[in-house]
C-alpha cells in the first residue's frame, strides 16, 4: 500500500479522490450539476469495474450493463414488495446478479478475444429482450418509475449533498479496490492472462478459474453501480442497461487508458458529464463526443493517461541513456 501511494500515479489518484469527497460539497445546492456529479461518479466505479476486466484480464465484457440491470430491478423489488432496506437490498440483489452474470457468461469465459467478446454481446441482448418481454417484472420498455432514495439509517431518505457524498465514497473504495488488486498475486496472475493466456496456463495458471473470479468482481462493479443508478435517477427501464451502455462504460476505459488505474477515471470525468452538460445541443454533443474518442484513438492510442506514462517512460530512460553517455565520456 505505502509504494502504490508513493508513486506517481499514488499521488494523482490521492489528489483525484480528495477533489470526488469534496466535489458535493462544492456543488452544493446545484442539484443539476449535482446530479451531473452523481452521475459521473456511478460511470467511475463502472469504469473501475470494466477496467479489471478490459484493461488486465483482456476480456470485454459487453454483457456488463444487463448484469446492472438484473441487479436494480432485484433490489428494486427487494425494496418494494418485501420492504427491505436499501442497504440491505443492494448487496443481496448484487451478489445475486453477480452469480447469475457468472453463470450466463461461464460459457463464454472458456472462448479468447474476439469471440469472447461476440458471445457475451449475443447474452447481452437476450437480457434486453428480457427486460423488455416480462413486463410483470420491469414494467417492459415503460419502466420502472417513483424508485425511492436510500434511507438514513435512522430513518428519512439519503438525497442531495450526502447521496453525492455517498457516491463518491463508493466510487472512490471501488478504484482503490482495483488499485489493491492489481499487484497482488491474483491482479498478476490477471495480467499474465491478458498478454498470454496460453502461456499462463502452460505455466500453470488455471485460466478458466481466474477470468471467473475476475468476471464475478466485474459484475459486482456492475450490480453495485446498477442498484445506485436506479435509485439515484429514480427511473429504469431496458434502454438504460442495453448494449450501448456497455459499449459506453468501455469507450471511458479506451479512452482514458485501459490497464491503470487512473485512466478510466479521467476518461469517465470527461466523457460521462458531456450527455447532460449537452443536453440542449444534441448535434453539437455528438459531433464533440465522437471527435474526442476519435482524438484519442489516433493521436493517444493508449489513452490520454496510458499516453502521459509512455512518454514519461521514454523521457526516463533516455535520461538515463543520457546519465551513462556522461559517465562514460567522464
């Protein structure tokens, strides 16, 4: 933990997780850029979640927003018809739609890239079919409407400055989560996984058995985000955990800098306001939105912050190159 905050990259994410606890605050009263901020915020730990598995594990899970969706309408449920507390609600509805997503995608986890890719596509639009043909469940593509805010623990409802607060905080543990798991032996055994997942078995990685560990953390990010999404807007339906959702979650990742832990939020506090800060230019929010991503792919392949750590490599060592020059001519 002391190396990971001692480095650079330590030092932003510390700077960037002080401005999100502080950021309701400031907006204060505002509750359109309070919302905005809420908003952001739901698409970081989103981000975070599709990071793990995009940016280490080298899966692109496009079933990630069906996954959100099983889990809000559950605790939608668990709330409404059995009176259960949200806090309570959340995580039973989460690991649940975690279980589930593990079991539609188990097929899926046996298949590399592309087609890994192609088959959780196929699941994610039987999810939306889903969602959209058991109306007594969702209200079908009406849906889901009048979703209460959380409750304080002593009673009342968790809205305003506090539900951003709370946001934030869950934003921020989700990142620090990933940041944990990274150099830790499984983030390692993650990583070996996404450069080579033939090699990693040949030296005797169980590969199945760890993208499913990584893909039941991923669709905890996914449940837990979906259950605050539906009782942070207060309305659900299809259309907000179909397949565009995901493609969405993943462009932030791209564009950010997949495989760092920094990356995918700087791309999710970019991309995420710009639908609702926009929201009166619908041409103009298009056209600025598929430039940026645009932008990036050419000139930042890596993403912005995948872009800023390989020029600082090159810089470092041709410092160095340049130190043991002198040492030599000396």
């Amino acid at each position: 933990m002391k190396a990971l905050l001692g480095t650079a990259g330590g030092r932003i994410g510390i700077v960037l997780a002080l401005a999100a606890l502080a950021l309701p605050f400031v907006v204060g009263d505002n509750r359109f850029l309070g919302f905005v901020l809420g908003m952001t915020l739901i698409n970081v730990l989103w981000a975070a979640g599709m990071n793990l598995a995009y940016g280490y594990v080298g899966l692109m899970p496009l079933m990630f927003a069906g996954i959100g969706g099983i889990a809000a309408y559950a605790m939608i449920h668990l709330v409404r018809d059995l009176g259960w507390s949200f806090w309570l609600a959340t995580p039973v509805a989460s690991l649940g739609a975690a279980v589930v997503g593990v079991l539609l995608g188990l097929p899926s986890l046996r298949l590399r890239g592309f087609y890994f890719t192609l088959c959780s596509l196929v699941i994610q639009t039987v999810l939306t079919l889903a969602f959209i043909f058991f109306p007594k469940y969702t209200n079908g593509d009406t849906g889901l409407s009048q979703i209460v805010p959380p409750d304080w623990f002593g009673g009342g409802e968790l809205t305003g400055v506090w539900l951003d607060f709370v946001l934030a905080i869950i934003a921020v543990a989700g990142v620090l989560v990933v940041a944990l798991i990274v150099p830790s032996r499984l983030g390692q055994r993650f990583i070996a996984i996404r450069e080579d997942d033939i090699l990693a078995e040949a030296l005797g990685i169980d590969v199945t058995r760890n993208k499913i560990i990584a893909f039941f953390i991923v669709s905890l990010y996914a449940s837990i985000g979906g259950c605050f999404y539906a009782t942070y807007v207060g309305f659900v339906s299809p259309r907000a955990f179909d397949v565009l959702v995901s493609l969405n979650v993943w462009l932030m990742v791209a564009f950010g800098g997949r495989g760092t832990i920094i990356g995918p939020v700087i791309g999710a506090a970019i991309l995420a306001p710009i639908p609702y800060l926009l929201q009166d230019l619908q041409a103009l929010r298009d056209i600025l939105y598929g430039a940026l991503i645009i932008l990036v792919i050419l000139a930042l392949p890596g993403g912005i912050y995948g872009e800023y750590l390989r020029r600082r490599r090159r810089r470092q060592a041709h410092a160095g190159d340049s130190a043991k020059l002198a040492d030599q001519r000396v």
